[in-house]
C-alpha cells in the first residue's frame, strides 16, 4: 500500500514522466528559493540570475526522468548552483547589485552581495545555503556533491573571510 | 580526526574573529535574508518556455499510410496519453508509460501503469483507460494505428493501491 507523498515529491514524479502542467507547478512552487539562490550566488545581478535559472530549469526537465529518489528540493538547488558556477564563472567579477548603488555608499546588504563575488564559487554557495536557506551541514553537502566535514569546512571557510570583509569592500577593477 | 559535532556553529561567530566585523556580518546576513526574491514574472515566463522547449531523449513513432511522412516523439504520445487519463480516470492514477517502437518506427506497444483506488472494479478500471489510450493512438496516428487490435497494442497493468486519492502517489516511493 503506498504512502502519501509531499506536493514537490508528486510534482517532480509527474514532471519526469511528462506532465507540463506539473513541472510548471514545480517551477511555481521551487521559482522563488531557486532565483534567490542565483541572484545571491550572482552578485545581484538579474540578467545573470535569469540566465542562470533559464539552464538550470532547462537541465532540471530534461533530467527530471533520471533523479531517481534524490530529494527535489536538494537536487534542483544543486542543479542551479551548477548553472550558476557556469554562467557567472567569468561574469560575475565586479557584478553590482541592480540598484546601482554608488560604490562609495553600499548599505551593509550590498557590501556583503560584493563580498561575497569575492569567495571562491563552492565557499560562496555553501556559506549562501547555509546561512540564508537555513540548510544542514548534511544538507550543503548532497547539493553540492561532497561529504557533510567538507560542506561545513566551506560554510565555515567562507563565513571567517566574510566577516573580515564585512567593512567597506572596494568595488573590483 | 574532527567529527562534524566538534566544529563551531558557522552561525555564531568565532571568539577570535574581530567582534565588530562579526556583527556587521551578521546584520549584513539579516538585511540580506530580508529582502524580497520573489521570482519576477517575466523570468518565470522566459524560464518555462525555454525548459519546455528541451527536448528530452525520446524515440519517434511513425504515422501511417498518407501520414507515413509523420513523426511524433515517444515523449509527445506520453503527454498526450496522461492527459487523456488524467482528465477521465477518477479511481486510477497514472504511474508511468512506456511506448515502445520497432526498428523501422512504428508503435509497438503502449504500457500504462496505474494506481488504483482501494476498492475499485479493476476490470472497468483497465477497460476504460485501455480504450482512451486506443482514442488517442487513432486520434494521434490515424485509425490504422489499431488494425491489428488494439489489445495487441495497448498494455493496462494495476500495479498498486492506496486508500487515499491515487493522484497523491509519488510513484519513486514505490519503486
């Protein structure tokens, strides 16, 4: 007999085996958390951020039939951190946030979203779905692939440098 | 060796990291987790239509006959099926289908795996879904799609039960 299974879990299953109208739930349901994680991983930057969200939901329908029984949630903010690591890896150096702020007079917000271009891309990720999506160690490790020591060594590495940099940062050159 | 309990919390600031730099991190974090994200509309509009314009791997399925000139992908005649089901089928839910094709195209074969309510007439459950399946392969492909029978053609397996609504199956539970 089965077991009820959570809206994201049905969604997902009915979107790999073809259903649009469930996929575009899923997008619906997984949209918001997924743009803030690229807006964030991208320095602010909406056109990076769309770019980015456009690969990753492309990869996340063509892939849906072989996610086996990886949870939805972990799998499509890994496919999105990938798709991230690929459209900003050249881009985003000197990326500002899209209000276009003077340089000179970042609220504390802005400086940190410049900082945090600054981090290598797996520190950046980490410390960004740990800290502002509330994952686990446990959890950072399954989206980004690596084992739960590791996912917490990131979070941590990045959260030292931040904090060092959590003064006024110069905008990149 | 570190276990994973022994690291400090990489929320609570470390005692020797400069304090001010900590709190100006940590109120930066705050304004940052407060703003709105929503996704914007016309990026969820731009993000849809591209993602469902990725074709995925999927074997084509000739017509017939005048309409020999016709391929519909495998991936196609799924949609086409579910939603037929899914819009008629009360008691039974679709699981998965599986079309196959033979090596010059054609259909071989559609298999429907459903989930049935508990307690519902299997037989009348089967019958209907393998005759809309039938509807679609001749709306799709024309009526010389069933020459052979359509019994031959489509498969209805009841592969399990539940007591709730067989909608609300995640079919990788069950695998």
């Amino acid at each position: 007999m089965s077991s009820p299974a959570t809206d994201v879990d049905v969604l997902a299953s009915r979107a790999a085996r073809g259903d649009r109208d469930a996929f575009r739930a899923l997008v619906s349901g997984l949209g918001d958390e997924t743009w803030r994680l690229a807006l964030h991983a991208l320095g602010g930057s909406s056109a990076l951020a769309g770019d980015a969200l456009e690969h990753a939901w492309s990869t996340a329908w063509r892939d849906l039939p072989r996610r086996g029984d990886r949870d939805v949630r972990l799998w499509l903010l890994g496919v999105v951190a990938r798709a991230c690591e690929h459209v900003g890896a050249e881009q985003v150096d000197g990326a500002r946030p899209d209000r276009g702020a003077d340089p000179t007079d970042l609220a504390p917000w802005e400086t940190l979203t410049l900082a945090l271009t600054r981090l290598p891309w797996a520190q950046r990720t980490a410390w960004l779905l740990r800290r502002l999506h509330g994952l686990s160690a446990r959890e950072v490790g399954v989206v980004l692939d690596v084992p739960e020591l590791v996912a917490q060594h990131l979070v941590e590495q990045a959260h030292v440098t931040l904090s060092v940099w959590s003064g006024p940062v110069a905008p990149a050159t | 060796m570190t276990r994973p309990d022994d690291l400090p919390d990489p929320g609570r600031p470390s005692d020797d990291l400069p304090e001010r730099g900590a709190i100006d991190l940590a109120a930066a974090t705050d304004q940052l987790r407060a703003r709105p994200t929503d996704l914007p509309v016309e990026v969820a509009s731009r993000v849809l239509l591209r993602a469902l314009a990725t074709p995925r791997p999927a074997q084509l399925v000739r017509g017939f006959d005048e309409h020999a000139f016709l391929r519909v992908s495998t991936s196609v005649l799924t949609d086409l099926v579910r939603r037929r089901l899914d819009g008629v089928l009360a008691d039974g839910a679709v699981r998965r289908i599986r079309c196959t094709t033979t090596r010059d195209e054609r259909l071989e074969g559609v298999t429907v795996d459903l989930v049935a309510r508990y307690g519902t007439d299997l037989r009348f459950l089967a019958t209907a879904t393998h005759d809309l399946v039938g509807d679609v392969l001749r709306e799709t492909f024309g009526p010389e799609v069933t020459d052979g029978g359509s019994a031959a053609l489509v498969h209805v397996h009841v592969s399990d039960v539940t007591r709730g609504d067989p909608r609300l199956v995640d079919g990788h539970d069950e695998d």
